[in-house]
C-alpha cells in the first residue's frame, strides 16, 4: 500500500523545490515525529520538506550516535556476513585497487575489503565509529563530508555508499563528486532503505526508513536511477534485495528509536530494555526487499 498524501499549504503541494530536479510539484506524504517528507511528482524522489541543513543533520548524529554504535559493535557478525557478499558482488565487477567507503561506519567492510587485497579508505561524519575504525582496524579513516574530502579526481576505482545516500541533504552534488572521484571505469556501489519496497509499501506512512531521525532522503528505483545517471554513471545494476540478518537487541533498539520519542528513549530506553535484549540476543531475523542495491560505472571513455 502506499502513503496516503495529507493536506498542505491548502491545495496538498510543497512550496520547496525537489533536492533532486528542482520541480515545484509534489504532494505531501507524510508527517512523523514532526517531520514533513514530500514526493515529487517528476522524479520520485521522497525527502524532508524543509530540507535540514548540515548543521542540523550532524546535531542529530551527535544525540544517536552512542548507544546504537554500542549495538551497531554487538552487530559485528551480521554485518561481516552482509559485507562478505558485497565484496564478492564486487569483485565480479573490480577485483582490486583503490576502495573509498564513504559512510564507512567503525570500519567493518573496509577491513574486509582490505584482507580481498583492496587499498582502503573511509570517510565517516561521526568521530566516534572513526575512531573504533582507526584505533581498533587500524584503517585509514577521515572524519568529516564529502565535500570537504578533496582527493585528485579519478583518485579511487571503487567508492561505496552503504545506507548512506539516505543521509544527504543534496544527492545531485553527492553524485556529481562521486563520478568526479571515480577513475573511468570505475565502480559505484549503493545500498539505501528501499521507499518503493516491500517493507516500505506493507508499512505505509509508518515505514521505518521515515521515522529515522537521520533520514532526510528516501529513494525509489526511478529517484536512486535519477541520481546516479543523472551524474553521469551507467548503471549495472538496481534492484530491491533483502537486507542483513538482524539480531532481536538490533531490532527492538531500532523500533523504540523510531517508534518513540528518541530523546526519552536515549535517555531510558536501553536500560529497561536490557534484560529482554539479553535473553533475546541471539534470535536472527531478516529484511525483506528492504533496501535497494545499485552497481553503477564511470563510463571509461568520456
């Protein structure tokens, strides 16, 4: 099922430009946890009306960022596993060379990529996973945007994006520098909440890829193709897969976040939910068509 658009502005329209291809027409699907998310009506593209800016995103990160790394760490082994057949998609495509993760989290996929032979790097906003990354992996890891990154163009065959894009308050810019940091030929892959999805068209306007407080994207098949042709890219692949296993703490740590109110839940939520998640710890469950995955390439000739 889909959203149900509501009422805005009087006649259901946002006034703000679409992020993505600036149209003025689309429809307001949702409102939760005082946020607004629009669909346009030309690409697709669902996202945060009004957009936050950087400095409203990053202070988001800062009040989430430590009791879900806490469970993102007890995750390991779920996410190891996930990566694993990433790194073997990936191969099929670039078998070596120079890998940026951007997003990259405390590190996990470019420690695995690093033992395939890649030569490593990642970019994560948050310093609290960098640090895990630098200290703990002993990975090459830059705290900080994109933007503010500034390596050569063409510095990097593969550039990775693992629920990431969801994230970015500017997706044209995001592809454009990504294309600029790809060498010819090289390889982008993408994984990103799936807003045209099972899980997304089952739940409606309580999709849990809206109630993320950090989400300010959310893209379908034609918006994610939009995105990443629209900078250049030829697109190998793009399609709905299913997510990682997930663990019981991982999941009821998830549904409070985004079902309650997170500050109370920060502040309370873990320690009641302790006792359950400990006994329940080590149930495993799945997303499915859940996310969208893309492989797409840098043309090698202009």
């Amino acid at each position: 099922m889909s959203a149900t658009p509501q009422e805005s502005n009087g006649n259901g329209t946002i006034a703000e430009g679409c992020a993505l291809c600036g149209s003025l027409d689309s429809r307001l699907v949702v409102r939760t946890k005082q946020r607004t998310v629009a669909e346009c009506a030309a690409c697709g593209l669902r996202a945060l009306k009004p957009m936050p800016s950087i400095e409203e995103l990053i202070a988001v990160n800062d009040e989430t960022v430590h009791p879900f790394f806490d469970a993102y760490l007890e995750d390991e082994q779920s996410y190891r596993a996930y990566f694993t057949r990433k790194l073997d998609d990936l191969q099929r495509y670039r078998a070596a060379g120079r890998l940026l993760d951007v997003g990259c989290g405390a590190g996990f996929f470019l420690d695995a990529a690093r033992d395939r032979g890649y030569d490593v790097a990642g970019l994560d906003l948050s310093s609290v996973p960098a640090a895990y990354a630098r200290d703990t992996l002993h990975l090459d890891v830059t705290v900080g945007s994109l933007f503010d990154y500034q390596s050569p163009s063409g510095a990097f065959d593969v550039v990775t994006l693992f629920q990431t894009i969801e994230h970015e308050p500017t997706p044209v810019a995001l592809g454009a520098e990504l294309f600029r940091m790809l060498a010819p030929g090289g390889i982008l892959m993408v994984t990103t909440p799936a807003a045209d999805g099972f899980v997304a068209r089952v739940m409606g306007s309580r999709w849990f890829g809206y109630r993320n407080v950090e989400h300010v994207s959310f893209f379908s098949r034609q918006s994610l193709r939009h995105v990443l042709e629209g900078a250049g890219f030829e697109i190998v692949l793009l399609e709905i897969e299913h997510g990682k296993r997930l663990t019981m703490k991982y999941v009821l740590n998830r549904l409070i976040n985004y079902y309650y109110n997170h500050r109370t839940f920060l502040s309370n939520g873990l320690r009641v939910l302790r006792p359950a998640m400990f006994l329940l710890g080590k149930a495993a469950l799945f997303e499915p068509w859940a996310h969208l995955y893309a492989v797409a390439r840098k043309p090698a000739k202009p």
